[in-house]
C-alpha cells in the first residue's frame, strides 16, 4: 500500500498495478445514494481533487462517511481506476475509509460560492477554495521564480533591515516602533515622547523601502536584491494599496537605466514563463473562473518585446489622443493611473517602459540626465495594473547629489553613510523596484490586493 | 574587447586569444615602484580578485592610477596572462586604465586588519572585506538553497504578517507598532494609550513568529514554509540574540514527529551541501581566517547521520557525565546552553536530535505524549552554537488544545481561528522553525549573531 499525492496522479504515473493506494486529504463534496457516494477529495498537493467511490457493500462505515460535513478529514485507500470517457480521468475506488477527524457541520465554506469580499474576513479559511488555492500557489512559485532567476545571474540576497531609524526618500507615511510604556509614557522638554529612554534610544519606524541600504552592497557584490516586507501607514482605501506589502529591490554596480529595463523586462519574462509551466493547472482555473483574459495577457508578456517611450513622448501620445481624461495631461505632470493605463492598454496593448520623467517629480536620488530637466528614471506600465516596476540610475557624483539633497530638503547628517559611497570610489549603480502584490495581481488576475496577501493589513482591519 | 567577470576568470574559461578584456572593480591595494605598479582590484563577483599589471611606458596616467586610494574604481582594459608559476593563476596587463571614481583618502577599510566591532560601525563599507564578502554571499547562498529544497518537495511558500494583533505564543517581549500621535496621545478612561484611534483601531505588535498563521495554509496546502522577519524586543546583549532576525518555518499536515526530524535534517544537509558546491571559495577563506574547524565541520555534518535521542536520555547522559554544570541537571528542567553544548560537542560530536521534552516547560500547541508527562516536541542541538532547529507535532485534539489552553492561561476569544482548526476537520500536523542567523554562525564559523545581519538590530542601537 502506498501513500500517493493526487498532484502526482494527475502529473506523473497513475500505473500501481494490483496494488492499492491511499489518499490522505478533506472532503470537498459529497453525492450518495443508497448504495453508492461519491466524494471529491482534496488532498492539498493539487488545485483538482481525486473522486473517490465509496460502496455501501464493501465499507462497514458507509453510512457514517456519507454523513460527513464537507472539510472533514479522510484516509482513503483503494484502487485507482482509469476512467478515460468521464470528466476526471481517474477514479478512487475506496476499499477502507479512515476518518481522521470529522468537521463541525457549520463549516463556512459550504458548496456555494462566497464573495471575496466574505472570504477575506475567514483568511484562515480561504486557502481551501479553488480560487485562493491558485493564488496562493501562484504567490509562491513567483516568489521562487524571482529568486531563481537573480541567483542564477549571481545576484547576491540581502535581507535590509524592517526596523530603520530613516524614512529613505519620504516615500511615505511611516509606522512607529516602539516598546515605551502605553500608560505612563517618558516624556522631553517639548511634551513630546522620549524616544533616548525608547528600546533603541531614538525614534524608530518600519521601513518604506531597502534600497538605500542595499546600495552599499551593490559597491561590494555589484549585483543584489532585497525582497522583504515593506509598509505604509497610509490612509488609502484603494484595490491597490496595502499597510504592508513585498518588494522586491535589485541593484546593479556598472550598470546605466537602460540595464534596468533589460533586468526587469527579463525578470517579468521569467516569472511567467515559470508560472505556465509550473502552475498551469491554476491559471487555467483562474482565466476560467476570474479573468477569461488572463492567459493571452501571459502569453503577450513572454512573447512579445516590451515597448519604450521616452515621458516626453508619453506625454505628446497622452496630449493627441481622443481619450477623456479626468487629469488634465501637460508637460511635467505625473501621470496618473488613467493616462498609464490609457498607455499600456489602447496605445501599446502590453507592457511599456517610460523613461526619463521630469526631476521635480521623482526621488532625490534618481540621476540627473544631462538636459538638467528630466532623470535617469524608468516606469513600467502594464495593463490592468498600471505601474508594475520604477527604477533609475542612481546619482553617483557626490556633488550633484549633495546639492540636490539641498534642494529637496532632505537632512544631510541622516545620509553622511548614503554620501559616503560616492565619497569612497563613486561607481554608476543602477536598480528598480518592483511590488510583489502589484505583480501577483497581473499574473492571477485578481482585481484587489487584499485578494493576492495570505493576511492583508488595512487600515481600521487587522485579523489573525 | 569584452567585459568579464573576476568570478568567471577563476571558474570559467580564460580564453580570450589575443582580445582585450575588460574589468571594472575597486582597488583594494597598490604595491608601485617606478615603472611598474600591482594594482588588486576586487570587481565584486569573486572573493579574490584580479591582479593587474600597470606599466609607466604604456599608460599616459600611470602617476595618476598608482596614487589613488584604496576602494577607487575603475574600469581595466588589457590582455589576460596566464601565470601558473605565480600565486595568482593569471594576471591583466593593461593597455588602458579608466578612473571611474577617485576615492578620498581617508577610506577607514586601510590595508591593516580591523575589529568586528569596529567593522559594526560601518556596516555600510564592511561588505567590502573578505570576511564581510564571504558571510553575505553565503547569508545569499543559504537562503536560496532553503527556499530550493522546499520548493523542490513542493512546499508552498506563505508570506505570515509582520504586523499582528497577537502575541502568538506568548514567546517573548514585542515591539509596539503605532501611529498615534506622539505629543498628542489620545487617552482611554484607564489613562492607556487609546488603541481605538490607532491606525488599525486595536493594539498591534510586530510578529515574533509566523508558525499559529501558517497553520491553516498547511491544512489547505499540506505542506507549507515562512520565511521572513521576526522580532523580540528583548533585553538581552547576547552573541545570540538580535532585536530582528529571520526564521524558516516549514509545516506540514499529515506529519507526526519523526517527519520534522527527517525533514529538517534533510534541509540543513541540503543546505551545507549546497554551500559546498557554490561557495567554496568563501568557505575556504573562513575556514582559513575565522574558524579552522569550519570546514570539518560542515563535511561532518552532510556526511553523519544525525543523533536522536531523548529529552530523558538526555538528562540521564548529563546526569552521568563528569562535566561541571553551572545549571543543575534534573529530570524537568530546560536544557541551558552548556548542556546543549555538552550533548553536541562533547558527546555526540555532531547534531543531535533531542525529543520529548516535558509538556510544562514547551509551548501549549505541542501535542501531549501519551505519558500525559511530555509532548511530541523536538530540538536540534549542533556544536558551537546549541540549540538551532524547534519543532513539534502539533496538538490537532480540539479538546485536548482547549484544555491546555486554559491550564496554560491563554484567551480563548484571540485564538479563535486557531481552534477552527480543529473544528473543521481535524488534521495531524508538524512543523519546526529555523533561526536563520543561527544557520549562518554555524557554517560561517562567526561568533556573534550582529556579524551575520547587514544591518543588525540590538537595544540600544540603531544605525543606517
């Protein structure tokens, strides 16, 4: 008797001779009559379940197991049977049936379908439907593929600090960390808490993004990464925004923007391609189920260069087309969701890069390109999603630099070590940043971010 | 003329025929009389670097190459000799030195050997010493390797939250995230900050471990990791013990006690193994200037099996011994460190498995023996460090884990989901955690935890 995962008999050999076989796994449905049930088993390893045909002659405890609640948990052994004419190609025929344990009948996740919006408030829940099983799945052989194509490029891991005493480009409103008391707080002069007597003697937050302090390690590895939780206490109720969320940050010494749209575009190439041969099964039922255009949108990313436009160029496509902005379109705006959509969707029907944005509305840190007006920083443009990546070279003359951290008002003492790097041996560097919950929103299309995190953090929202 | 690599000069091919190549990389030293300079220059792909060969006759800037301080960059051309009677394989004779960035001369990595400590207070610059290289390229390496062997045995890769309104096991003292004004600070009737008002309108915490949340993915998954940030906000100034550090926790369903052991002593072998193979270099240099034994040790550790024996094996073992504890031993307590210490490197002399500890000193989720004396837990202990892998069957018995936990004192209302667990068919399972920073002392032969974290977090300090 073996103990077999239903992932294998869909994927590798179902031939076990004469021999039986048991399947460990939770009910999913169950259909009985007097003499005969069939009960769908999912067993964990696979999106689709094994059906299991039970007899009331040959099972002491038919009529307990037909009673069961769907999600109790089941042993069966038996033998698999080729089934070539029904819809699944094989089936169980149960010739003992352990109950490892039975499930309350109240079980939430009865057969019909449930609202996301339902489904997130039982997280713990969700990851035995179909629809976050493929996801959740997906979360994870995308997270492997990322890391599997940077190392197999010699990119080196560096896992940055969560708790920073910097708020790096004042990308955001930050989260304070902290252990001083809740009742009887040590306060200064100002009224203010005394963050000398806090667990770290100064103020300290959760980080907004890892990329300054992986650049040091690109000085000294030339190719790295982070990719690491990252947070935003931001009062934003968008499908898009998140309190804490992945990032993924790669950096490369020697390397000028046009290496960054070459890394990101292959990286975004690789991942999906990774995900149609590892996780067929489950973009099938998600293009099926959620987005009936999810597969061709993966097929165009792998197959199909990514389009370049400059900003500049972006704005003139923005400025001469028929499209009814609600954001008035102009030379040195931002672009917002609308137009990047408008970009990536009607003009280039796939993945765009837009480079060279206006300074004034980029980071202090993005490299000034010679027309002293724009930056050395890219965006991709997907659609569906819009913004997926940003990057730029970073400004490594350690003059230019300083004086635009004047410019910016950023305090200087704070980045004497971000200073230093051009100070000891200044070298062109370059990297991007991609949102991991923005990219598993692209690739399973799910509409909400909530949707792709095991646990999502919202404001006025924190379960489990 | 072609852009190389250092590490492909030492691993790959050196043929190149009568082309130029090119290297850009930072000086690390200068040897120079008048008509002929010894340039090392480290290009951050390899731990050694490239010696290049800079003659007066040929270079216009010769005077200008041999003054620059350590750590400048610059780009290389020249041919590739191959010098097999020399201590370096090969060295590049260059046609053409560019300076990419001069450094100022006072780099505080000069040629001299430097303290850990003080090589703390730069973490920014310290990736560029060898023994810096060799400990974050290996932190990369490892990391990769455990995500490899999971993900190869299709363990699903689950993100747990950093920010959490629970305090999990009651494991340890925990940060406080929070948004609440600071000077400002609404106040409840009881004169405690209000947590109502804070941004997810309760009290939150940073995570100490992700393993109560992964539960239920393993239940849908069957087999299951994190792999993240975990903290304690602990006054402890141990080697040991950092205020933020990363943990691998596998779990899986369907798993009784054993299955931890031959999982996690597969993993750490896998991982060894993999180091092995790709970090070689780096592990030579340890070995050579950090820990002579390094290397024995690993081999030693891919090549044995591993000891298992248990919690009242061990205490016989120490009760006997002629050692000299500072803790007494007696049936009950926990094992302390010199105990550890003593079962791994003085008895077994290689990682030992310990298991069946008594229920009271272990966490309320590990599954009572049916002694009703011990539970179903387990610890690695390895030399030089002690304890490096917990796990334990988990208890799947609703009533049994309700009982506990109230004898262990735990609300019920906050663990709700967990016992649904229970409720909605009931499933053995297993899992163990990994202290990544533990890992990585042991096969990097570091001593102190704060060595082998980029950025290292400890009470009292907080830099970059």
């Amino acid at each position: 008797m073996t103990d077999v995962l239903v992932k294998d008999l869909y994927t590798k050999s179902r031939d076990f001779g004469e021999d039986a076989i048991s399947v460990s796994g939770w009910i999913r449905t169950t259909r009985s009559s007097k003499k005969i049930a069939f009960i769908e088993v999912n067993d964990g390893s696979y999106i689709k379940n094994v059906q299991v045909i039970a007899k009331r002659d040959n099972l002491a405890n038919f009529e307990e197991v037909i009673k069961l609640p769907i999600s109790s948990t089941l042993k069966v052994t038996g033998k698999l049977v080729e089934t070539p004419d029904a819809q699944q190609p094989f089936e169980l025929h149960a010739e003992e049936i352990n109950i490892e344990g039975a499930s309350d009948p109240d079980y939430p996740l009865q057969k019909k379908a449930h609202s996301l919006e339902y489904l997130r408030t039982i997280a713990h829940l969700r990851p035995k439907t179909n629809t976050f099983y493929a996801v959740f799945k997906i979360r994870s052989l995308a997270a492997f593929a990322i890391h599997e194509y940077l190392q197999k490029d010699d990119f080196v891991y560096v896992n940055t600090p969560i708790i920073t005493s910097s708020d790096t480009e004042g990308a955001g409103e930050m989260f304070r960390v902290t252990t001083l008391d809740d009742q009887d707080t040590p306060k200064d002069e100002n009224g203010k808490n005394d963050y000398s007597k806090d667990f770290f003697g100064e103020e300290t937050n959760l980080t907004v993004s890892g990329q300054l302090q992986v650049e040091p390690f690109a000085l000294a590895f030339r190719n790295v990464y982070t990719f690491g939780p990252t947070f935003r206490a931001e009062d934003s109720h968008t499908k898009r925004h998140a309190a804490e969320f992945w990032m993924i940050e790669p950096e490369m010494a020697f390397a000028e923007l046009p290496e960054v749209l070459d890394s990101s575009e292959g990286l975004l190439k690789y991942v999906v391609n990774y995900l149609l041969d590892h996780a067929a099964a489950d973009l099938q039922f998600l293009n099926d189920n959620v987005d009936n255009n999810l597969l061709e949108l993966l097929h165009k990313t792998v197959d199909e260069d990514f389009a370049r436009i400059t900003y500049t160029e972006a704005i003139d496509l923005l400025e001469k087309s028929d499209a009814d902005f609600k954001f008035p379109v102009k030379w040195g705006i931002d672009l917002n969701s609308e137009h990047e959509q408008y970009l990536a969707e009607q003009v280039f029907k796939r993945p765009v890069f837009v480079t060279d944005y206006p300074r004034n509305i980029k980071a202090f840190y993005m490299r000034d390109n010679t027309d002293k007006k724009t930056v050395a920083a890219v965006d991709l443009l997907v659609p569906r999603i819009g913004e997926l990546i940003g990057g730029s070279q970073r400004e490594e003359r350690e003059d230019v630099l300083q004086a635009k951290m004047d410019e910016f008002g950023l305090p200087q003492a704070e980045y004497d070590w971000y200073l230093d790097l051009r100070k000891y041996g200044a070298t062109k560097h370059s990297g991007y940043g991609i949102g991991f919950e923005r990219l598993l929103m692209y690739v399973t299309g799910m509409d909400n971010i909530r949707d792709v995190i095991p646990y999502p953090r919202i404001q006025g929202s924190i379960n489990f």
